[in-house]
C-alpha cells in the first residue's frame, strides 16, 4: 500500500502556473487541487496515471486561464511517499 502525505503551498496568480510545472515534473505527485483563499476549488489535476507531454499543455492553459481571475491561491499536492 502506498502512503501519501498532503501539502499545501500558498501563490500569487502570476506564479501559479510555473508552480504547477515544477509539481508535475517532480514525478511523485498524485493529484494538485487549486483553490481561491475561501477554499473554493476551481480544478483538481488527477495525475496518477503519469501525464504525458501532450496532456500538460491543455492543463497549463486551464491553469493559465484560472491564474487571471483570481490574485491568491492555495495548491493543495498529494504525493506518493
């Protein structure tokens, strides 16, 4: 049974995006929620079945597009241990 730990990391709208692609690349990364500072969750990324080159691109532009409307975020990581 893998064990998972939960981590929580708080940005601005114009680093959110380079912080999801420093997160995928780390490879042990399960699952990215991001949420406004009220806890709303605006996208769950599901990443344990490996994501591929050609997923990243449409999921960095949903990223992309969420970082313009709101200035401050929580990233919520689950990683394999």
């Amino acid at each position: 049974m893998t064990k998972e730990k939960k981590y929580e990391f708080k940005v601005k709208g114009k680093e959110l995006v380079q912080k999801i692609k420093d997160l995928i690349h780390e490879g042990n990364v399960r699952r990215i929620i991001i949420k406004n500072d009220e806890g709303k969750t605006y996208i769950e990324i599901p990443l344990n079945i490996g994501i591929i080159g050609a997923l990243v691109a449409p999921i960095l532009a949903a990223v992309g597009a969420i970082a313009v409307l709101v200035t401050d975020f929580t990233i919520e990581v689950i990683k394999e241990e």
